[in-house]
C-alpha cells in the first residue's frame, strides 16, 4: 500500500506540473528537449554505485527543483520556473514509474523497491 500511495502522490506532482506548464503557456519543445536532462546524473554510475547513487540523487529531489520553480515564480522569470516545472515533472514521473531515490548498493535498489 505505501509504495502505491508513493507513486500516486508522485503522479499527482507530475500533472499538477503539466497543468501548471500548460497554464502558461511555456514552450512544449523546451519541455521535451529538457525532461530527459535530469537522467545525464546517471553518467555518475561510470565511477561506482556510491557515486552514482549520490550523483543521480542531487539532481532527483525535490529540494533543488523546487527551489529553482519558486525562485523564477518569484522573480517572474519564465526560463527559471520552465525548467523547475520540467524537473520537478521529471522526478514526479520517475518516481511514479519506481524510480526512487538510489542506495549505494546498486542502481535498482531503491526507497520505493524497499517497501
């Protein structure tokens, strides 16, 4: 049951962020150009589990995309809450497909497979 309601909830934040790109009216080929760019963290797995875990972790939480969504909404500048509404998008949908924040132990071990 707690993996599911991870997922959905990480659903929820994925079209909540589609609506809210929509909403504005952003650039939809900003948004398929960049909605893969957070994966380019993986390259950290060529240097071992550790580093590629902690690699693909900076660039999978909400508490870098977040920020940078806030700070273009307060700024009132469009590029910066583009792309912390396509990142955070990006790590909703991740999560919702199982991909959860990485253990050092292996790319497939994760908070949401360890429920």
């Amino acid at each position: 049951m707690n993996k599911i309601l991870i997922k959905l909830e990480n659903l929820v934040v994925f079209i909540i962020c589609i609506f809210v790109f929509y909403r504005f009216d952003f650039s939809w080929v900003l948004f398929i150009i960049l909605i893969f760019a957070p994966d380019i963290s993986m390259v950290g797995y060529l240097k071992g589990n550790v580093v590629g875990a902690r690699t693909y972790n900076l660039f999978h939480t909400y508490l870098l995309s977040t920020p940078v969504l806030l700070l273009g909404l307060v700024v009132h500048m469009d590029l910066l809450t583009e792309i912390g509404l396509i990142w955070t998008a990006h790590i909703g949908i991740d999560r919702f497909l199982g991909y959860g924040v990485k253990y050092d132990s292996g790319f497939k071990d994760t908070h949401i497979n360890r429920l």
